[in-house]
C-alpha cells in the first residue's frame, strides 16, 4: 500500500499527503508530497487523527460516500503548519471483504493550487481579488492578516460584515 500511494503521489502532485488512518485513528500509511518529493513517513512519526474533524466525519459515512472538507490551513501536532498550507480533505470509509468498516482514506488536496489559479486567472482584471467562505471569513482577502480568522482564536471577529477591515 506505501508503494502504492508512494507512485500515485509522485504521479499527481497535488496531493500533500495521502493517508490510510484505521478505526480507531490511527494512520497505519502516509506520504508527505514535501514540495514534490514524496516520501513514506516512518511508522514511528505517524500520528493520531482521531479528534480531527474530516476522521469523525468521515468514519460516520457509509460504504461508496465521500467527505469534502471546506478548504482550510493544516494542522500537524495540534498546530497550525508554517508557511501556511491550504488544504481540501477527500476522504472515504474503507471496508473490508465482510463489509466491515476498517478505516479511511484521506486525500489532502494542495489548496494553494486553486488559490494561485484564481489569483493568476483575475490579475488582469481591476480591483482586488477576495474570497469568503461560507460564514463571511476570508481566505483570501484585502489584506493578509485578515485571512483565515476562522483558524485563530484571536481574529474571530474578521468576517465581511466588520466593514472597518475591508478599508485597512
């Protein structure tokens, strides 16, 4: 299965990493892309996804469902990773031959790779690009420090509706 994942993440790259996490959340398999050169972690720095949100999503669904995140920044050892990473999460219930659920596979998309494609597709266009996501915060924004406030506990209140950031 490492070799596996290994040959598909070289292949597509845009993968961050590609994971098989069992029941309980534990990742039994995972490659990290690092910037285009993927490489099998070693059993001992896997780590426990159990308490992420896209593990208890999706270990809930059923056989041939599928769990799209909303694109946020990764979170490796319960903090935020620097330089900042955006990412979707594809992930799906695995089920043995017996129709048992056995764990999940998880694709992390490169979020970056839609954020440079938006940028690079309106930079001839006037004003300034921006995007919100669905509860008004944005990712990307009139300034940097506005984005992603729904990752931090302290710039929770950086939402559209707070007109005074729109001008700073």
């Amino acid at each position: 299965m490492e070799k596996d994942f290994l040959i598909f993440s070289t292949k597509k790259k845009r993968y961050d990493q590609v994971l098989y996490i069992n029941k309980e959340g534990n990742e039994i398999v995972r490659i990290n892309y690092n910037d285009g050169n993927p490489s099998i972690v070693l059993k001992k720095d896997l780590q426990n996804k159990a308490p992420h949100y896209y593990f208890q999503e999706t270990i809930s669904l059923d056989r041939g469902e599928l769990y799209l995140s909303t694109l946020d920044l990764n979170i490796e050892e319960g903090k935020i990773e620097t330089p900042l990473k955006p990412m979707i999460r594809f992930a799906t219930p695995i089920f043995d031959k017996r129709g048992q659920k056995q764990g999940i596979l998880v694709l992390n998309y490169l979020g970056d790779i839609i954020l440079k494609r938006l940028r690079s597709t309106t930079e001839d266009v006037s004003g300034r690009t921006m995007m919100l996501d669905s509860e008004g915060y944005w990712i990307l924004g009139p300034n940097p420090d506005l984005e992603w406030g729904f990752m931090y506990e302290d710039k929770k209140d950086l939402v559209l509706e707070k007109e005074e950031y729109i001008l700073k």
